[in-house]
C-alpha cells in the first residue's frame, strides 16, 4: 500500500459553469478519495499568474491565465494512499483527446485547456499548490 498523501484538485470554470462539481466530486469519494478541504472562489488574473507561475514563459500561458480567471472554481485538498497519482489517473490525460475513456476529461472535456479539472503532478507542487489556497486550519 502507498503512503498517505494530500494533492490539489480544480474544477475549472468550465466544469462549475457546466454543473459538474458534483460529479467530479462524487467520482473521487467513489474511489476512496477524501475531501479533506474545498472552497469556491473566482481567481483574479494576477491570482491565476501567480497560481501557474511556473507555465510563465510557455505559449499558453495568457491563455490560461485568462481562462482560470474567467470564472468560479473550486479547489479542494484530496487526501489518500498514493492521491496524486490516483487523482491523476482519474482525471486522465491533459490532452482529452488522449485520456482514456471513463476518466473525468474523456467524458467531459473539449478543449486541451478547458478540460474540467486540474491536479497536482508531484509531491513538491502538491504542498505549493494546496498552500496557495489554504491555510493549515482550513484542511481537516
């Protein structure tokens, strides 16, 4: 069994907008995933840069940044044995066009960018990313 472990979760503007929050939510709890913090909040532009400060230099990052301040989300601290990578494989590929199908952005996602959800990648970026919007006191 993996150790215990906390990622980042986002459902991004385009899944609140198109109701989908439940169900994201749902497919994590259904795999034994738990919710240990969650909040919906609408990120201002300079909240986003800050937020995917390390994509400052790539081609999409304007597009992004204007897309995940577009709109409410809602980010969560999902916590379980081995998360980031489970909450990856749920998620499936950044690329919907290349997830496999039953994940979260094979059924819901038509656009590389506005594909529903985003999830930490590594251990590392996992405690940068729930640290940019929670405090300790905030995650049970």
């Amino acid at each position: 069994m993996g150790q215990l472990e906390r990622t980042l979760s986002i459902v991004k503007p385009d899944g609140v907008s198109r109701g989908l929050i439940g169900e994201v939510v749902g497919r994590f709890e259904r795999a034994g995933i738990r919710i240990a913090a969650m909040r919906m909040l609408h990120m201002g532009k300079k909240e986003a840069e800050g937020f995917y400060a390390v994509h400052k230099d790539k081609p999409f990052f304007r597009t992004l940044t204007d897309f995940m301040s577009s709109g409410p989300v809602v980010v969560m601290v999902l916590e379980g044995q081995d998360v980031i990578r489970r909450n990856r494989e749920l998620m499936g590929a950044t690329n919907y066009k290349d997830a496999k199908p039953g994940t979260i952005r094979a059924d819901f996602a038509n656009d590389i960018e506005r594909n529903v959800v985003h999830g930490s990648d590594s251990p590392e970026n996992a405690a940068k990313e729930i640290a940019y919007f929670f405090s300790v006191l905030d995650i049970t």
